[in-house]
C-alpha cells in the first residue's frame, strides 16, 4: 500500500488538508500546524515513505516562498532599519552557533566538525516559515515585520557563510571565483553611471 505513489500523494495531501483545518480552527499560523502535523506523521503514523516527486515539491515550495519573501522586503525600510534587523540578524545566528558548538564540542565531546555543524544547524531560521506566520498575521507591512523578516535573511546569510567558510574546499578554483566576483564588484563600486535612472 506504501509503495503506490498514488496512495502516498492522498495521506500528504489529506494531512495538509487537516492542518489547514486545524489552524482555521486553532487560530494558529497554519505553516506551525503542517510542521506539527507533520512530525505526528512520521514519528507516529510511520509515514516514512518519500518519492523523488515529494522531495522536488518540497524543495519548489521552500524556494517558492523564500523568493516571496526576498520580495516582500523593501530596500528603503531594509535601509532604514538596518542597525536593529543587522543587530537582531546577527545575534540570531552567532549566539546560538557559538553556543551549540561550544556544549557539543566541550561537554558531549564531538568532534570539532560536528560540533560545528550542529552549532549552524541550530542557529539557522526558516525563513519561509517566518514569511508565512508575517502572511498569515498581517505583520508583512510593519515595519516590526520587515525588521523581522529582513534579520531573517541576515540569519540565514550567516548560515551560508558559515557553511562556506568552515566546509568549503579552499582550492584555486573557488579562490580565482572569489577574486574574480570581488574585481567585479570593485569595478561596479568605482564606475559612475552613464545615464541617469529612470
């Protein structure tokens, strides 16, 4: 019965359906509901089962939502408001990976990479989650929601560069891609625009 592709699509699609339900009902965000139902389903209903289909829906929702979020943020309030959501960002992401790193290093005794993979899986956001709880709310065009969703981006900067410079392959290539971004951006930094904006 698990291995119908069919009957499997009908159990996700049916537990959404609840979710959503539930959160009408509750009052709650429903994208808390779905991970909470989600986490039901597989620890104790034992769907287990995914398909390839399921990880690619998966993979175009979350990017799906992180771009509208990416678009909800205006660059003027960004501007505005970037000492508080630059505070708030970074703190976010350093105090918790620095944290986790140290207790999973020094009091568990895990290997410095693994430490440092738990402090950045711990210290990251979900920024679509954040998106569809400012959504839901009607927070999306505060300014308290564009602090919020705009330290969220920030957050997960840090995810990326952390990931990046502690497991990256430092080889010539991706120090000749690094040179060569960075010329870019220098050039672009120096050029004076030709034609005013329209």
């Amino acid at each position: 019965m698990t291995q119908n592709v069919w009957f499997i699509a009908a159990i996700w699609m049916a537990l959404a359906l609840s979710a959503s339900l539930i959160s009408i009902w509750a009052g709650i965000s429903v994208a808390l509901v779905e991970i909470l139902v989600g986490v039901i389903a597989g620890n104790f209903l034992g769907i287990h089962a995914t398909t390839d289909w399921i990880n690619f829906l998966a993979l175009l929702g979350s990017g799906v939502l992180t771009f509208l979020a990416g678009a909800e943020i205006d660059p003027r309030s960004l501007k505005a408001n970037l000492r508080a959501s630059g505070l708030i960002g970074v703190l976010s992401f350093g105090v918790p990976f620095v944290s986790v790193w140290l207790f999973a290093q020094f009091v568990l005794g895990w290997p410095l990479q693994q430490a440092q993979i738990a402090g950045v899986a711990l210290s990251t956001t979900s920024v679509a989650v954040v998106y569809a709880v400012m959504i839901e709310g009607g927070y999306s065009d505060t300014s308290m929601g564009k602090t919020i969703l705009a330290a969220c981006f920030i957050t997960d900067l840090g995810t990326v560069m952390a990931l990046g410079v502690l497991f990256a392959n430092f080889n010539i290539w991706l120090l000749s891609l690094f040179y060569f971004f960075s010329a870019d951006w220098l050039q672009r930094r120096r050029a004076k625009p030709s034609c005013p904006h329209i």
